[in-house]
C-alpha cells in the first residue's frame, strides 16, 4: 500500500475543491460495510486500484489504520484486507481495469 495526499487544493467562498489523484480509471464503486466486516483478502494480476475512505475507520492488513480522508494506492499482486473497526464505513474505490464477470482479475 502506498499512501497518497491529494495533488491539489483550492479553498473559495463557495466551496472547497480536492483533486484527489490523476490516473487511468475504467471503474468507479462506492462500498459501504458494517462494523467487524472483512474485505478483499486477494490480490490482482494487472489491477491497480485506488482507495478513497469517506466515512469510518478501517484496519489494512491486520497493520494500517485508515481514517476518514485517507487515500492510498494497492499495485498489483499486492494482497489487501481491510477490517471495519467503526459501526460503519464508507469507501470509494477507483479501479484501473473494469471488473470482468467471465474473468475477474481476483486471486486468492
């Protein structure tokens, strides 16, 4: 896991801008799990996928802990698992291949 900060900020009367990161993205998904839920546990071949955690706060592989605001980075075949430790959390991933049904680019 690498982790990121935001590549650009700007701050106005009317809101608050974030440019989180600049990629090729073909997937976007939202997750939303409860407290204790264990996710991912795999790896993929060529996927790199991006994380943006919006709410909650979350454990990654048993080692990182990840709050609200945090973005970080899993290059391919590197294993991730993150465990909910909130009542909630929130996360969008931002993936580099789409997910294939007939072939899913997850491993074990």
């Amino acid at each position: 896991m690498k982790r990121l900060v935001p590549e650009y900020s700007d701050k106005e009367s009317r809101r608050i801008l974030t440019q989180l990161f600049t990629a090729r993205v073909e997937q976007v998904n939202v997750t939303e799990a409860p407290h204790g839920a264990i996710l991912g546990n795999h790896f993929h071949k060529s996927t790199k996928e991006y994380f943006y955690v919006i709410r909650g706060s979350m454990k990654y592989n048993n080692k990182e802990m990840l709050k609200k605001g945090d973005l970080f980075m899993v290059e391919p075949h590197e294993r991730h698992t993150l465990k909910v430790l909130s009542d909630k959390a929130t996360f969008i991933t931002f993936l580099s291949e789409p997910y294939n049904v007939d072939s899913p680019d997850l491993h074990k």
